[in-house]
C-alpha cells in the first residue's frame, strides 16, 4: 500500500482486491444460516471507552459446514457514529476518525478492511452497538475472477484500470503497457476504453470469451428480427408486466400478448442490466437476466459483469444485443417503466417467430452493414448457418 498517498484514493484502487477477497470468503463458508461471536476479554475498560484491538472468535454455520475463524474488533457503531477501536489506524493520519453514520457506512467498511491487509469484513451486534469486525482470511486470488468480481462492484463514472493495476501488484504480477492493452505476467491482456477524462473502462479480458464474438454470431438474426418485427407492427408500443413477466404488443390494427425478459434499463446518462437494478431485479421480468451475469462470469466477459456503464459507451458497445444470442431470444424493444424510465425488454410469441428465410429477407437483412469493429465475414457466415441459407 501507497501510504504516501490519500487514503480515500487508496482504498478506492482496492476495491477489486476486497471484491475478490470477499468472493473468496463467501465462496469458503456458503450460505450462511447463522453466525456466532464470542468477544475475547472485556469491551470497555474501567472509564468505559472501548479497549482498542479486542480479539473475537466467529462461527458461521451454512447449510454444508461450519467453519471457524479468529479476528479482531477494528470499530464499533454506537449512537449512528462510527468509532474507530484498533491500533491498525495510527500509521493514516488522513484516515477519518469519529463520524456520523446517517449515510451508508461502505466507505468505511472498505477502509477498514484497508488498514487490516484486505480481511474480509463482518458486522456483529454487540451490546447497545455494533461491532466491526476483521476476519483472519488471506486466500490466494486468481486475477481474471478477482477482476470480474470487482466489476460486479463497478459504477459507471469509476475508473478502472487503477483498480486493475493495484490488483496485479497486490498478486505480485508484473505489466506491460500498450495502449489500449495492458499485458499482464499471468497471461491475461486487458482492454481499456476511455469513457471520460481520468475514467477507463474495461472493455475485453482475455483469455475470455469476447463480445465482439456473441455480437458478431448473433448481428444478423438480430437484424432480420428487428425488420420482421417493424414491418409487421409498425409503430408499436409495448406495456410490461413486470410481477407476470409478460408485456402486451400493441400495434395498428390490434394487439398481442408476449413472455417478456426485462434485460436493462437507461436513464438519461446511465445504462443498468436488470440483474443489478434495486427495485427490478427481484422482479419476475428480470429473473432471466440474472443468466447474463452468469454467463459474463464463467466465459470473462466483463461487458455483462458490470452492472452499469455511461449510456453513450454501452451504445457504442452495443450491450443490450449481446443478450439476444445468450438469451435465445431475438426481439429487442423498448417500454416506458412505471418511473419514468427506459427498460429494454426481449419478446417472445408466436407471432414474433421468423417464416422460412426468402431471397427478399434475407437480400434486405445483408444490406445492414455491421459496425467497422465486428468482423462481417464472421457475420455474414454465422447468419447463414443459422437460416440455413447461401450468402
């Protein structure tokens, strides 16, 4: 750790390494159905302020094993003020001391896992309080998996190639730049795309599974479906049911219901896939999506990882798209949600399914040209082994 350096910046390049430490953690104890603490020594001294560096005992019981662990009390919360309780802070003089906890304690959380070397966290009732307490649990990461955990943490406006980089010093790896890559000693080669100054987004790891690979198999059917779906409703709007995970298509000249799988939704600077949306992703609507961020962590695609993105970058990345070959559903439309916003819905009903391809579909379909940055050979191939047609 920079010690030199702010300890807000610090922790802030961190992030991807505590992702990957709690990934591993959670990975090491399941699901837990309870947890026990069992507070060594006393918690105040004889003035009652509360002794520094207590020892504490944990027991977290899953529905496979129990597991143990040893750790140290590093705060406490007490009247919605966080009090710090560890000799581990005198080395930060900028680090904060007692503050106020009206707003969300993450920030702290993360700085307190900091000054420790990374341990997970816990949060114990203690008394009239609550205890913050650091885990003995120091697992050996694999970079692709920590990167991609840490994506799942990412907001839109954060950088991330410093993150990367804290990352790959914290594993002992060495880096070579060149722009836009990053060669890493493991291996792994890693993208970056600059959405704004100062703010570098990942945009390929590899060895993974592109995404200019799903869209480029996938760009044509897309297509064809998107023009199927235009001529023969024009101008249609859709309404979506999200507790029922359907929507109503109607057009000029009637209606028709649909299964609907909400993948995204956009507001006016911000895209979010619906798996990572708080008042959506319980939603029976955005129950599939889930797959997407399944599918971006066991194939390294980060574009499916990260929960949101600046609009104008996940446009130009064409994101919603990628979601129709993974998905098996190829009707993108847009709905108005019941705030106001845009959620990006894929379609299916019988009335939606392709007839068999004609020379006229199939000619109007190859007139789209895909972006300069997807193969169209690549394409035009995959399209036609999909329609079982000559191209």
């Amino acid at each position: 750790m920079d010690k030199k350096a702010p300890i807000s910046s610090t922790a802030h390049n961190a992030r991807f390494i505590q992702a990957g430490v709690n990934a591993a953690f959670q990975d090491r104890i399941g699901k837990a159905t309870d947890v026990e603490f069992n507070f060594l020594g006393p918690s105040t001294d004889d003035k009652g302020n509360f002794v520094t560096d207590q020892l504490v005992e944990a027991r977290i019981s899953s529905t496979r094993q129990v597991s143990d662990f040893r750790g140290v009390r590093l705060a406490v919360i007490s009247a919605g003020t966080w009090h710090w309780t560890t000799t581990a802070t005198e080395n930060y003089a900028d680090l904060p001391q007692s503050i106020s906890m009206t707003r969300d304690p993450e920030s702290m959380i993360a700085l307190a896992s900091l000054i420790v070397g990374n341990m997970p966290i816990l949060r114990a009732q203690q008394g009239e309080h609550v205890a913050i307490v650091a885990v003995d649990f120091h697992p050996r990461l694999e970079f692709r998996q920590a990167l991609l955990h840490g994506l799942r943490h990412s907001r839109a406006d954060e950088d991330e190639k410093a993150p990367t980089l804290t990352l790959a010093r914290y594993l002992d790896m060495d880096s070579t730049e060149e722009e836009p890559y990053v060669h890493f000693s493991d291996g792994t080669t890693v993208c970056f795309e600059q959405a704004d100054h100062g703010v570098h987004k990942i945009s390929s790891i590899t060895p993974g599974f592109g995404a200019t690979s799903i869209l480029e198999d996938g760009f044509y059917l897309g297509v064809e479906n998107q023009l199927y779906f235009q001529g023969r409703f024009p101008a249609a709007t859709i309404e979506l049911d999200v507790d029922k995970a359907t929507a109503t298509v109607s057009y000029r000249g009637g209606q028709f219901a649909a299964n609907a799988v909400l993948i995204a939704t956009i507001s006016a600077e911000e895209f979010t896939w619906a798996w990572a949306d708080p008042s959506l992703k319980a939603s029976a609507a955005a129950r599939w999506a889930g797959s997407l961020a399944r599918f971006g962590m066991n194939e390294v695609v980060p574009e499916l990882v990260r929960p949101h993105l600046p609009l104008q970058l996940a446009r130009r990345q064409q994101l919603p798209h990628l979601a129709l070959p993974i998905l098996g559903i190829w009707t993108l439309a847009g709905t108005t949600l019941s705030d106001g916003r845009v959620g990006l819905v894929l379609l299916d009903a019988p009335e939606l399914h392709l007839p068999k391809p004609t020379p006229t579909a199939t000619a109007a379909t190859l007139e789209v040209s895909p972006p300069d940055w997807l193969d169209a050979d690549r394409a035009r191939a995959a399209y036609a082994s999909f329609r079982g047609v000559d191209v």
